[in-house]
C-alpha cells in the first residue's frame, strides 16, 4: 500500500498502470492480484486506512479526557501526524476520490464524516460547559480544511516538526474558538 500511495501521489491514479505497480512491489501479476481485489480496491485500502487510524485515535482521546483544551491538543498531534507520516495517503485520498465508484467513494466520505462529527462533538461539549464559543459546522470544516490541506506544503520530511505542528495547528484552533 505505502508503495502505492507513493506512486499514486506523484503521478496520479489513472497515470500508474498494473505493470509499474508490479515493477516496484518486486511482484508478478498473478503475486499482485493474490494481495489485493483490484485497483479501486487497493485504492479504496489507501484512503481508508489512515482514517480509521485517526477515528481510533480520536475515539481514544475523547475517552480519555474531558477538558477541551486536551481533547483540541491531542487530535491535532494525531492528525498532523498523519499529515506527515501518511503525507502519500493523504494526498491520495484527497487528489484522487473523485477516481473511485460512486459507492466506494460515499464509504470513504463517510468516515471523513465521522471524523468531523467527532471534532463537532469535542467543539459542542466544550461549547456546552462554557470552555469554547459557540461553533457551527461550516466554521469547524474550516479549521479541519486547515489541517487536511497542510499535505500539501509540510511534506513527509517534517517528522521532527510534529509536536511543534501540533502545537500551533491547536493554537489556532483554541483561538478561532476561544470565549471573547
């Protein structure tokens, strides 16, 4: 998958053929379709991956703590660890939806969607007890846009800037939302 992504991130979905993916997984044709369904299929693994590593992450946090400032640091360093350490993936998964079949691509944008609902729900309940102001949904998809986007620019070759990104992607957050 992560040679995939790689190859599907500099060229494109449509611009990686069967034989190139074979030439750079070291596999035969027949050794290749034996570990994955299809293209879409392979495709579809990409982008769901790292999703369903950020919504068990996310989950984990919001079980472990209660505090607002917490949860929002805490889902930023997960999330921009994904930006960096997944930055193929992400660019996949955003450059190259449009590429998979309408049902497929409604399972992915799903978990996006439960991604969000659970940056709504941080947002609401701190919301709630007074910690944050009031957000609504389209200015909550606009702070997230600010972290999915950030694939574009950090790169994968940031690893030592995690926290550091973190720490100021969560910053801007806590501001955007803080009680004037």
């Amino acid at each position: 998958m992560k040679t995939a992504a790689r190859l599907f991130a500099s060229k494109g979905y449509a611009g990686v053929g069967t034989a190139e993916l074979c030439a750079e997984t070291g596999y035969g044709k027949g050794a290749l379709y034996h570990h994955i369904r299809s293209k879409e299929a392979l495709l579809l693994d990409i982008m769901t991956v790292y999703l369903q590593e950020l919504l068990a992450d996310a989950r984990t946090i919001l079980a472990r703590n209660s505090d607002a400032k917490a949860r929002i640091q805490a889902l930023s360093l997960s999330l921009m660890r994904a930006v960096v350490q997944d930055n193929a993936q992400m660019t996949v998964c955003f450059r190259e939806v449009h590429a998979l079949s309408p049902e497929v691509r409604r399972s992915v944008l799903r978990l996006h969607g439960d991604y969000f609902r659970l940056w709504e729900r941080v947002m609401n309940e701190a919301r709630d007890v007074g910690q944050l102001r009031p957000m609504d949904s389209d200015e909550i998809k606009g702070l997230l846009g600010i972290f999915f986007y950030s694939f574009l620019w950090i790169g994968s070759g940031r690893e030592g800037d995690i926290e550091a990104l973190a720490a100021k992607f969560s910053g801007l957050v806590l501001r955007a939302c803080h009680k004037s």
